[in-house]
C-alpha cells in the first residue's frame, strides 16, 4: 500500500495495526474493537433509564448517575456508559 505512511502518522490500535499489515477487513466479526465489547442498549433498558433520570432529575445535592446506577436493573454497566447513552438519547 502505497499510502501506508500516512496511516503511520496518526495513533493506531493493535488491532488496526494488525489489520493494516494482514489486509483490511482481516479480523473477524466482533474482535478488537471495543465497541463490540459493550452490550448495545435495548429498548426496554433505555425505557428504564430515561425513567430513572427523570424521577433523580430533580434531587438535589445527589449524585443522579449515582442513583441511576443503583437502580437499574441490569447489571454490569458502567458509570461512563450511562453517562455516554444519557447523552445520545
């Protein structure tokens, strides 16, 4: 690839170097990424989580993403994640 030197100049992962030297599209579905490590929001679950901003809304002196966090009922999710899903909806 003639052009590689200018993928050089710019933060690589290891999986987009390992991608890069083996020929794109290389890796198989779902590997080196880390979005494919995070489980997507499902309906249902964002539901819950706009439920649960709007009732820890307007508590004051409390930490919402706090509250939110205790009471969801799926667990395994991160601070950043709900702060991140909060945002796009």
């Amino acid at each position: 690839n003639k052009k590689a030197f200018v993928e050089l100049l710019f933060w690589k992962s290891p999986a987009a170097a390992c991608e890069m030297t083996k020929g794109y599209s290389s890796l198989q579905e779902g590997e080196g990424t880390a979005r494919s490590r995070v489980p997507p929001w499902t309906p249902q679950e964002e539901q819950e989580l706009r439920e649960l901003y709007w009732k820890y809304k307007e508590v004051e002196g409390g930490d919402i993403i706090a509250a939110i966090l205790a009471h969801l009922p799926t667990p395994g999710r991160t601070r950043r994640q709900v702060v991140k899903q909060l945002v796009r909806m």
